[in-house]
C-alpha cells in the first residue's frame, strides 16, 4: 500500500509540476522518484518476516516436521524475494500505466533502455535483498533482523544509491547475489539452531 500511495503521489506531483510551471520536464526522471523507499520497506519486510520465524520457534517446529534447513532457508528466500519483486514491480507498473493513460508525458527514452534499467535495478535490489535474508537467517534475534537490515538499507541509499540504474554492473550484482545465498545456504545448514 505504502508503494502504491508513494507512486500515485510521485506521479501526481509531477502532472501537477508540469501544469503550473510550464516548464518541460521529461517524464524519464520519474523513474528514480520513490527508489530510495524500496530499501526500506523491504529490509523491515524481510527482517520481520524471517525473524519471526526464530522468535517464535517456527523454525524448529518446521524442522521437527520434517523439513530440512535448506529447504528452511530456501523457502524463505523464494517468499521474501516474490513478496519483494511484487513491491518493486508496483511502481514501475504505475508509472507505466500513467504514461499509458495519457496522464504523463511519454518517455523520450526508446522502451529498450527503460526495460534495461528495470532489469538493472532489479538485479541491484535482488543483491540487496540476498544479503538481508542471508543476515537474517544468521541473527536468531527479532531485533537484529530488523536493525541490521535497515541500518544497511540506510549505507545502501547514502552510498550506492547513484549506481541504483548503472547498467554496467548487473553480472556484477548477480555474482554477488549467488555467492551470499550459496554462503548462506552453507552457514544456515551448519548453524546450531537449538
């Protein structure tokens, strides 16, 4: 909800920009109003999500039924990026429809290159959220998973936010993302959980 009410606004307040300047402002900027948001909410998202599970013991009990902790850490992991993929694909599905509509300006950037900066985004985000569930699934403590993760989403908007679009980096990205869910598929399988 937070996702969608940030990007009509986002998209609002652009139509409404351009309307009483008068001034042309193309539509391309859109695209990185409300980036910074997504750090945030998905670092609490996860941190809850998964801390939940150790502060409530739904681990063990996953694990007395059977379950083993890769499939544990496995699942969390498909969940929590789905979930996270669904939150950052609101926006861009908004912005898009509003230039659909007819309601903002088209973008004078050609449809290929947009696509590619999703993509590239996309694969920055995925790198970010990897590393959240991997610290996560290591912190048995509720507060930690949340702390830890919105700390780091608050380093990763202050010092990497200008290469949230850089399109030279995403095999870069997705490098990092396996290596720390394979670590942490490693760690979580080995981990003590009692």
């Amino acid at each position: 909800m937070f996702m969608i009410i940030t990007s009509l606004y986002f998209t609002y307040h652009y139509v409404q920009n351009m309307k009483y300047t008068q001034i042309y402002v193309p539509t391309d900027g859109i695209f990185s109003e409300g980036a910074d948001h997504i750090y945030f909410i998905t670092a609490l998202l996860i941190g809850n999500f998964v801390g939940k599970d150790f502060a409530y013991n739904t681990i063990r009990n996953k694990i007395a039924v059977g379950y083993t902790k890769k499939e544990i850490y496995l699942s969390d992991l498909i969940v929590c990026l789905s979930a996270s993929a669904a939150i950052y694909a609101v926006k861009y599905i908004i912005f898009l429809g509003a230039e659909f509509l007819g309601f903002i300006r088209k973008f004078e950037m050609p449809y290929e290159t947009i696509f590619k900066m999703i993509i590239c985004s996309f694969i920055f985000l995925l790198a970010f959220w990897a590393l959240i569930i991997f610290i996560c699934t290591l912190s048995a403590n509720i507060a930690l998973s949340l702390a830890i993760p919105l700390i780091l989403a608050y380093e990763v908007y202050e010092v990497y936010d200008s290469s949230f679009f850089d399109m030279s980096y995403p095999l870069k990205y997705l490098i990092f993302a396996l290596a720390v869910t394979l670590g942490g598929l490693i760690i979580f399988t080995r981990k003590d959980l009692k």
